[in-house]
C-alpha cells in the first residue's frame, strides 16, 4: 500500500477492513513498514470474555501490567497461554 504512493489514513483504512485490524494496529504496521522492520504476523481475531476474580488479584494484575508496559488483556493472554501448554505436557 504505501509503495502505490496512498495518503498514510487511506492506507490504514484500507488495512484495518482488509485485515480485520483496529485502525490503531493498522497505523502501527504501517509505521513499522515505514522504516523497513521486519512486520509482525497480523493477530487472529478475536473475541471479548468476560471473567470474575477477587479484587486484590485483578489489583495486581493491573499493577502488574502497568509496570511491564502491556495491557491487562495480553497479560491475561500470555498467562492463559502458558497455562495450556503446561497442562498439554502434564497431561
């Protein structure tokens, strides 16, 4: 897209309804294109899950995720994660 020359908001826009992407993740891959770094893989869709847990837990897990940068829900996504492939080798 930016190789045909295209306003960096047409761009975007194109991305973001081709690919699925929110507009914001469409304009950082394109300003990682922009300096030539390697792209990261387009994420899988996704869905909302609500959840309930104690209130010192969700504390922490929002300090937590304030303190390394990221946000709660790739917190929660890199923990789950890790928490099925470790019951996939226990079992």
């Amino acid at each position: 897209m930016l190789a045909k020359k295209i306003g960096m908001a047409e761009a975007a826009l194109a991305l973001s309804r081709e690919s699925g992407l929110s507009l914001r993740q469409a304009y950082r891959y394109l300003e990682v294109a922009k300096r030539k770094e390697p792209l990261l893989s387009a994420p899988q869709p996704s869905v909302t899950l609500s959840l309930k847990m104690p209130t010192d837990l969700a504390q922490k897990l929002q300090a937590h995720a304030a303190a390394s940068g990221l946000s709660v829900s790739e917190v929660m996504r890199r923990a789950v994660a890790a928490y099925l492939a470790s019951v996939r080798e226990d079992g």
